[in-house]
C-alpha cells in the first residue's frame, strides 16, 4: 500500500515508477498509453537524460545511507543524488550553510563518485538521437530468437 505524502522521491525512484507503469517497455507508445499519460512520457524522456537512467536502487540506497555521516539534510542527500555533482563549484550551492557546518565537502564527492554511477555520455544521447531520426521513433531494443 502506498502512503500518499510519504515524502520526497529521487528521479530514480520516478524512473522506476514509470518503467514499472511501462513506460520503456512500448517504443512506439501506443501500447502503454493507457497506464502511461502523455506527461509521463515527457517526465521519463528527461529522466532518461540525467543522472537517474543511470542509478540503481542499491546504488541510491548505499550512497544515502553512507550520506547519514556527514550529517546532510535529506533535502540535501536527495538533490545531491538527482544531481550527482562531481565538484565541489556544483556541490557547494545544494548545501545548506556548508563553512558553517564544517560538511566535508571531498568526503561527499568521493563518495558521489564511489557509489553513484556517471551520468549519460553525450555521446550516448547523441547516437539515440540520430537512431531517432533515422528510423523516425526509438528503436526497439528487444531481438526476437
């Protein structure tokens, strides 16, 4: 059962969402599209973009988890894994007051780079573009046997 208002949710944990609602499963969208809106759609080609598509939830669980000993918001544990900044100029301003709380701001990068996966390559956008346009829609990445 699901609480409504429960809290804030990762882009990761919305990804997982709308896969689980079939968003990835129809390339043309035409079989999903009676548990999956339009706007959905939208919601899961930007994730597809950032950070999220990348993540697993062992990865977001065990980077949360480790997060709790540097004493960070979980506004912050949340902004940091949707972000997932790779220097402190992109780190600094996701964090309350960071001098004043003395936050090891290396600490958290090197763990940002441990446990959370690196974000989609350019290049990787760049090829699912130019198949888009190619084909006119996604390609459908399941081989029939």
């Amino acid at each position: 059962r699901v609480k409504a208002n429960a809290g804030a949710l990762t882009n990761f944990e919305v990804l997982d969402l709308l896969n689980s609602r079939g968003a990835s499963k129809d390339t043309t969208r035409v079989i999903a599209s009676e548990t999956v809106s339009r706007s959905e759609y939208k919601v899961y080609d930007y994730l597809m973009e950032t950070a999220a598509s990348t993540q697993t939830r062992d990865s977001v669980t065990k980077f949360s988890d480790k997060c709790k000993g540097f004493k960070l918001a979980k506004a912050e544990i949340l902004n940091i894994i949707n972000l997932r900044p790779s220097s402190d100029v992109e780190l600094t301003p996701i964090l309350e007051k960071p001098d004043e709380r003395e936050i090891d701001i290396e600490g958290i990068l090197a763990l940002v780079q441990e446990l959370l996966p690196p974000l989609p390559t350019v290049e990787a956008h760049k090829e699912n573009e130019q198949e888009e346009t190619e084909d006119g829609e996604q390609p459908n990445m399941e081989t029939s046997v």
